[in-house]
C-alpha cells in the first residue's frame, strides 16, 4: 500500500538524517525525491509516525539552519578562489 511505502521512507530518511547530520538537500539527493518531500517527510509526518524520532530531527534541522548562511558564504568564498 501507498501509505505504508511512505512511511517507510520517512522512518528511513529520519534515520539516516539523526545518523548522517545531514542537509535537506543532501539527503533528498540521497534517497532520489525532491527538497520538498524531505521537508514534509521530516516536518510534517514523522511527528504523526514517531514523536520521539521527529524531536531528534527536528534538533538536526535546526542546527543546518542556523549553519547555512555559514556554508553558503564558504561556498562563495570558495568559488573565487577558483575564479583568481
């Protein structure tokens, strides 16, 4: 069944964000679905699945949001270093 497919998708991408530590964008990568999905998966549905899971989430979330602006200037920084 449908539901049950995606709710094993999103106990495995909660595993392997709380394992891994990483980005939406990264994992979306990963398991081949969009940025989109992920956020749902990871905001929306887990909580419903599994609470405790999703607060452990959710504390990883959090951290890669408050770092992003620190990874994209990195990034930026990086590109023209190449550039020169």
């Amino acid at each position: 069944m449908m539901a049950d497919r995606i709710e094993k998708r999103v106990l495995e991408v909660a595993a392997y964000t709380i394992k891994t530590g990483s980005t939406i964008r990264d994992t979306a990568k990963v398991f081949g679905v969009g940025k989109s999905t992920i956020h749902l998966d990871l905001s929306e549905r887990l909580p419903k699945i599994n609470k405790s899971l999703a607060e452990k989430v959710e504390v990883i979330l959090n951290t890669n949001f408050n770092e992003k602006h620190i990874r994209g200037g990195e990034a930026t920084r990086k590109k023209y270093k190449r550039i020169s």
